[in-house]
C-alpha cells in the first residue's frame, strides 16, 4: 500500500484540474482496501474511488480519503460451449481489456474500444459507443460494501442499468467498491450488428474483419473527432444527451424541419446534447481558460491552468444558454467531487 498526504489530483484526472487530496492511497490487494476503509471510518474521513479519472471533474481540494484502485488486475476465462464468462479485475486497464477479449477471439466489446478508464468504473455510468452499452455484456459485479465491509456479487438485475447510469452512479454513489465485472462473450460470429461508421471504416466486407480490426477502425473513428486528454483536457462527453416528452419534441418539430432525435420507450425522445449546444452556443466559444471544443461541441475543454470551479461555471452557463433556447434541460455527465 502506498499512501501520500496533500497529494496534487492533476495527473489523476483527464481534465488536468490541480488539486490536492489530504490522502491518496493506492490498494494493490482486496485486504488492503479493507483496512484503508476502517481506517477512514475510524477517522470519520471521507471517501473517494478513482479509477482512471476520466470521468470526473474536482471541484476543489479533498479532504478525505482518495482510494486510487491500481491493484486488482486479474482476468480469468471460462469456456460455457458457445460463450465464454469472462472476469476481470477493477484496476484493469478498460481498452487493454478489449483489446484482450478481441484477440481471444470473444466477441461483444469492440464498439467500446478505445474508451479511457479502468473496468471497474465501467458499470457506474453504463459505458456506452455506436450502439452498444456495456450493458449488453455484463451479468454481474463483485462488490465490497462500505455499510458491511463484506464482499459479494451483484447480478446484472440489481445494477440499474440505464442510458449513462447506474444504482452506482445515481442512487447510492460511493456505497460499494467494484472489485472486479464479469462479462459474458461470444465466440466470433460473423453478423454482429456494427455502427454505420464502423462499417464505413471498415471498407469492403466489414463483416469477415477480424476483431482487431473492427476495434483498430472503432479507435481511429474515436480519433477523429475526440482529442487526446493529454494535449487538451477534457471528461468526454459534458453533458448526457437529454430524454425529452412528447410535448416538448412537438414544441421542438413546429420550430426546426430536422433535428436528430432517436424515439425511446413511453413515447419519449433522446435528443443530441452536442446539436443543442451548436444551436444554442457559438463554434469554439470560450470563457477564459475553458471553452468547448471546435468540432465537438459536448466537449468542454480545460485550455490549460483553469479550476474545478471555473469548469463547473462554464458548464452551467452552456446549461443556461441552451435552456433559454430550447426549454430542455442539460444534465452533466461527469461525476463533481466536492
Ligand atoms: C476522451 C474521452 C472519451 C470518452 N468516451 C466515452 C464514451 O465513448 N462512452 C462513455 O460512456 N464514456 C466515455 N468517456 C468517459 C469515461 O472514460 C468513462 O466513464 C470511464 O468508464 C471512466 O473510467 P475511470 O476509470 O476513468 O473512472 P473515474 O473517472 O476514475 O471515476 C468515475 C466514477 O466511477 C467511480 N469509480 C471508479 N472506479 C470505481 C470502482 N472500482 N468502484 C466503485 N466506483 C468506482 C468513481 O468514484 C467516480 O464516481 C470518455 C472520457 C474521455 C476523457
């Protein structure tokens, strides 16, 4: 176990925000984990989870506990006949986990390729690419439970799987430590569905590409239109793209001729957060050290040196710009910590 006191954040998150955090402790094994949490408890100090920190934006300094979740980097097979159960540890690398079950020849993840973060962190918010979640692949997760300090498995069922959330993300945040997930595969078929722009990166006959290949063409698609953290810093997606009733897509349909809009259960839309934002918010706009990306527009930048808080006043204004146009609501995707 490795731990340090007032520790910067800034190489720990893909925003680069500086911060400090009063502990930062990394966990290479289930035991040490443990006693990190009694420890806390004991203290009465807060606690965090980090992964990968891409999904997370740092308000300002913590003051708890920051467990940093490096260890438990185990991957275990099992053959089912046609399928395969395939676990792995939460400190796993995410795309290096693709990769992994690519080359095995399983089949289920690709479109996810190229996703940063860990697998453990996978779950929180439902990952999701070109028309898979990882959702469609997961059947459960190994937990250790702060309330109990005891460890257990929760199947699929019990997670709250949904569009960007999860029982992990919105209900009970920081309850339960994802110790590790557990997938179930296929063995290579050759008609898996594949995104539009997938198929078109693939060229002639996407569907006799090996898996590689199919997660090569995912990543260099990601390429293009998202910038790498380490030269901008940025969480992925700002906002969640918003769920909207039927009224407010009438009120929407008598104003622009052509939107995109994607029908969901109970007559509800999903609508494109990023088209709202161009709408609403002029190319590359910018408040100081933060702005949104030239070409993506779900993406808020930190252009170099900017805080926690300058980012989350940046996103409330984009929140308030597009309200007042369109009367829908943004919601942001990363998790704050506070
Ligand atoms: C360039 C870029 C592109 C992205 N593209 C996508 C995309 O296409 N689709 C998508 O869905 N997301 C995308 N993201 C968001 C992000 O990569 C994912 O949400 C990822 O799963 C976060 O993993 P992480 O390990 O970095 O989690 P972190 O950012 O470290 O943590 C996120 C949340 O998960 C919790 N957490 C992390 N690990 C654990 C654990 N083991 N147990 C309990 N809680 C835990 C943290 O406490 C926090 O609440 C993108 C981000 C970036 C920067």
């Amino acid at each position: 176990m490795k731990i340090s006191f007032q520790q910067s954040l800034q190489r720990f998150n893909t925003f680069g925000v500086d911060v400090r955090a009063h502990m930062l402790c990394k966990a290479d094994s289930y035991n040490e984990l443990r006693k990190i949490l009694k420890f806390a408890e004991h203290r009465a100090l807060p606690v965090f989870f980090l992964g990968g920190g891409s999904n997370i934006l740092l308000a300002r300094d913590y003051g708890g506990v920051v467990i940093l979740l490096e260890g438990l980097m185990d991957i275990d097979l099992c053959s089912m006949g046609s399928h395969w159960l395939v676990r792995a540890g939460a400190g796993v690398n995410w795309d290096g986990f693709v990769q992994y079950c690519a080359q095995s020849g399983l089949q289920g993840l690709e479109a996810l390729a190229g996703i940063p973060g860990t697998v453990g962190a996978a779950p929180i918010q439902n990952i999701g690419a070109y028309g898979t979640e990882v959702a469609d692949c997961l059947i459960g997760v190994e937990v250790l439970d702060r309330l109990t300090l005891t460890r257990y498995w929760l199947p699929r069922h019990a997670l709250e799987l949904r569009y960007r959330d999860s029982v992990f993300k919105s209900r009970h945040p920081q309850r339960w430590v994802i110790l590790s997930v557990l997938f179930q595969l296929r063995e290579r078929e050759t008609c898996a569905q594949l995104d539009a722009k997938v198929r078109e990166e693939l060229g002639d006959h996407p569907q006799a590409r090996s898996l590689t290949e199919i997660t090569s063409a995912v990543r260099r698609v990601r390429n293009r239109r998202l910038p790498e953290p380490g030269h901008l810093g940025n969480a992925g997606s700002f906002f969640v793209n918003p769920v909207v009733d039927a009224d407010c897509m009438e009120r929407l349909l008598a104003r622009y001729s052509q939107f995109p809009a994607y029908a969901q259960a109970g007559g509800r839309w999903k609508l494109s957060a990023g088209w709202l934002i161009q709408q609403g918010v002029a190319v590359g706009f910018r408040v100081s050290r933060v702005g949104i990306h030239t070409h993506n527009p779900l993406l808020v930048i930190n252009h170099g040196g900017a805080t926690g808080a300058e980012i989350i006043a940046f996103g409330g204004l984009l929140q308030r710009l597009v309200f007042a146009k369109f009367h829908v609501e943004l919601v942001r995707e990363p998790v704050c910590v506070e």
